[in-house]
C-alpha cells in the first residue's frame, strides 16, 4: 500500500467551530476535499472563548504542554475534536491568550465591523499560537510531511520549522505550503517581536531582511511567510499574476516576484452540500435547474412580501458582503443614486462594515423604501433566502483573491454581475455565466447594470444564461487535485 501524505493545516479559523470570512469556510471544506485523495490530514487552531466547547464535542488531549516564550516558560493545553461531518482530527490550542470570545482582538481599535486586525494584541497571540504548535509538532512526536499554512497568523510557522530542523531530525523533512487569502491584511509589527518569540533572525533570511532593512524598525509577517514557506499559494490563478504589480501586490510585489516560481493559484471551492438549492433548509422553497422558474419565483415573492417590498415582477439585485471599500461600495453607491430614481427594479442588501456605507445604504433606502431594503446585519438565513430570490449578484469588487459569493449565487441561479478581477474573472463569463465589467469605474458598473435589467425583459436569453450559471462546477474536487499536486511538487 502506498502511504499516504501527512498534512497538518493550520490556521485562525475554521467553519463552523470559528469562522469571520472566507478563510474560515476554505479551512472547514478544503480538507474534506483532500482525504479523499489519500491524504492524512488534521488540522489545528487557537481555542477561542467564542467556540462552543459542548456543542462541537471538545475534548482535552494533553494538558501541560510547554513552551519557551518571552523568554518565559509557559504552559498551554491541547484539546481535541473531529471536524463536523467527517472524521478529520481538529486540535485546539488551549492559553489564556485566546480565552475571551473576540476572534481577532485589535478591531475594536478600527472603523466599525473592520474584524481584521493588525494590532500587536493579536501580533503576539498569533505569534504565541505559532510557536505552540511548532511545539506540539515536537513533543507529540507529529510524523508529517506537509504543513500547509494560512495567511499571516501561520507565516512565521515555516521559519520555525527552518529553526526546529536545525537540532531536530524530524523537522528536516518537513515541507512547508503558504496560502494567501488576502494579502491586505499582512500583520505588522514591530521588531521585537522576533526576541518575544524566541527566532534568530541571524539564521533566518527572511528575518534577516527585515532586521536590517532600512526602514527596519518593523516585521511584516505575511512577507515572512512568502519568503520563507517551500511553496506560496494564493487562491485563485488571476489573483496570484495579479499580485505581481504594484497595483495589486500591496506593498509586497517585489517579493513575490522573487517567489514567482514558487507561487501558485488554486480557485477555491463552495460547499455544494450546504450550498445546494435543491436541500436548503433555510429558504422558502427548494428548487433544482428543472423547476428553478417557478422555485426562483416562490423565493422571489416570498422574500419580497417578508421585507415589505411591493410584491412587483422588476428585477431583484441582492448584495451579501463585509461592507468594507474592497467589495465595490465606493462604485456602487453612485450607480445607485444614478439609477433608482428613474428604474423599476430592487435591491436588498446584507451585511455589516464601515459606517460610511452602511449609512449610505440606509439613506437610499429611506429614499426609496419601495426599492430598497439595507439589513446591516449578519444573518445567515437571510443571505441564503437573498441567494435564492435574487435575479443577480453584486459583486463589483476592487480586488478579491478568489470570491466566495458569486460561485454561490450561480448555484442558485441569480447571475453576478463582478468586475474582473482575481477570482471574479476566472469564475464568471460574461454573458455566459454573469456579467463582468473591466474597470473599476461607476460609468462601467452603470452601464452593467443597464445589460442587466434588458436581459431581465428577455426572457429566453437569460434563462440561456441562468441554466449555465447553475450547471457551473465549483466543488471543492478540483482544486483539491492541484493542492495535492502542488504538495507533489515537495516531496
Ligand atoms: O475567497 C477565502 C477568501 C477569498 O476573496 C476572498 C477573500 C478572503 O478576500 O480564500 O479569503
């Protein structure tokens, strides 16, 4: 029997034990996806005060584990479960650090609903957590031939791998594996944070650089990690060319570039159990690509009559989203003052973020209650009701590493309308999946939304359209086969 490859992915969320964004969803489906590709696969997480130690059967594992940090030896305690749904082993690391019910702690320092934090309060405690499992690694006695890493919380954990393997033989035939999830939120820190986690940075030459930089008085984790891990991903092919420019690389193009060999793009995958018209609890009516006319239309009145919307037949537009200036608002808004006025259509959107555009949306809807309808909340129902009634999806992004929303509303039949850019561009064909505009201008999202509303009123070109955007593929099995190539390339 060939053995099978040993992954550990680590990261700071994890659907549905713990989950902010996007990152929590790839950690919670991604592995389901690779054991069945003969992978050994478990993963490991901080245990938030905000996970429900009852509800997902947690279980102490190892109490007493220690660890040197700050100079300071310390304790923290391992805890296990299963991942829901599969028999995928999930540890907790157990410290004080991350016992209050905040994910991420530093957002209360930023605007309103900006969860992700590069505050030093979360610098040290994903530092802490880095360690701890580099540390668990070692003193379990952890055979593995992958670590695969997520986003800057995890990117100091292949330069401690680089240190461990150093006076630990089973650390040197370890392979390391970086994604990229959004290279906007990067963890900067200042320097000393390599003597509180105990790193040299004599050995290290990703440290080295920022050590003696010329602006060196700080460490950018999510460089680190591009530097240091054997191979860099990010999730979608498009986000990963378009990171390369300096429109796109944040800050850290010149980098990447350096990796450029190194670094791939894997599109993510949606949940198609959960994400599925045809089982979905949570809205009004199941529908499948047979009956989704009159199933769409049942969502369609149904949503229209619970949010006191005139029960009319115009188009619907839904938006589900961190209202937060990456996903588009600063071009949208505009566009909707223009168009509103003079248009026979409505728009219901979900979501909290940046008190700027949750007040414009108010304020359109408070203008035009018939056609507006602004949920600032979360509300996970909702979304899949909004999913299921809309007629499209808006998504007109400045940038997005892959997009999770547009492969859901194809599934459900409400066409995006995107701007073409990372995931949104290698997902949706326009005019044949969706539709897509170039350039991230209010003149071009208007002019979208006018293809939209005449497709509306052409009733045989859109369902063309509709019938393809549900037959569209976005399981998690493909982009499961080029992770396990890509973990091919190291070992
Ligand atoms: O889908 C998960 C998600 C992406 O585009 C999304 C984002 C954050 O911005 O990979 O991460």
């Amino acid at each position: 029997m060939i053995n099978k490859m040993k992954v550990l992915f680590v990261g700071a969320e994890l659907a549905p034990l713990v989950k902010v964004g996007g990152l929590g969803d790839v950690m919670g489906s991604l592995p389901k996806a690779l054991i069945r590709n003969k992978v050994d696969l478990k993963i490991i997480i901080p245990f938030y005060g905000a996970i429900d130690k009852k509800k997902f059967l947690i279980k102490l594992f190892k109490k007493n584990i220690k660890l040197e940090i700050d100079q300071q030896k310390l304790n923290f305690d391992l805890y296990q479960t299963y991942l829901p749904g599969s028999k995928i082993k999930v540890f907790l690391i157990k410290h004080k650090l991350f016992d209050h019910k905040e994910i991420y702690v530093g957002h209360r320092k930023y605007l309103k609903g900006r969860v992700y934090s590069r505050s030093l309060g979360d610098i040290e405690r994903f530092v802490f957590f880095s360690k701890a499992v580099v540390e668990t690694i070692k003193q379990l006695n952890w055979q593995l031939d992958i670590v695969h890493c997520h986003d800057w919380h995890t990117a100091l954990i292949p330069t401690l791998i680089d240190e461990y393997s150093l006076e630990d033989q089973n650390f040197k035939n370890i392979k390391t594996v970086f994604t990229i999830h959004n290279l906007a939120n990067q963890g900067v820190a200042p320097l000393d944070i390599v003597d509180y986690g105990g790193l040299h940075h004599d050995l290290t030459p990703a440290l080295m650089e920022d050590y003696y930089d010329r602006d060196g008085d700080k460490i950018d984790m999510m460089k680190v990690g591009i530097l240091s891990a054997d191979l860099v991903n990010t999730v979608s092919p498009n986000y990963a060319k378009e990171i390369l420019s300096k429109e796109y690389g944040e800050k850290l193009e010149a980098y990447l570039l350096r990796r450029k060999k190194h670094l791939f793009g894997i599109v993510n995958g949606i949940d198609l159990d959960f994400f599925n018209p045809q089982k979905d609890q949570l809205i009004y009516k199941k529908y499948n690509l047979k009956n989704y006319k009159s199933g769409k239309l049942a969502n369609k009145q149904a949503l229209q009559k619970e949010l006191k919307l005139p029960l009319v037949d115009v188009p619907v537009f839904g938006l589900v989203s961190r209202l937060v200036r990456q996903k588009g608002l600063d071009i949208l808004i505009p566009t909707l003052q223009k168009l509103l006025h003079k248009t026979e259509m409505q728009i219901i959107i979900l979501g909290t973020g940046q008190e700027e555009y949750e007040d414009d949306f108010k304020a359109l809807e408070k203008k035009y209650p018939s056609k507006v309808k602004a949920k600032i909340t979360f509300d996970i129902k909702l979304a899949q009701k909004i999913y299921a009634a809309s007629d499209f999806f808006l998504m007109p992004s400045s940038f997005e590493p892959c997009g999770l929303g547009q492969m859901i509303a194809m599934r459900y039949g409400s066409l995006p309308i995107v701007r073409a850019t990372g995931g949104l561009k290698d997902t949706v064909k326009h005019k044949k999946t969706g539709l897509v505009f170039k350039n991230y201008k209010a003149s071009e999202l208007h002019k979208v939304f006018l293809q939209a509303l005449k497709l509306y009123r052409h009733k045989s070109a859109f369902d063309v359209i509709i019938k393809a955007a549900m037959k569209e593929d976005f399981s998690w099995a493909k982009s499961a086969a080029d992770y396990i190539k890509l973990y091919k390339k190291l070992i």
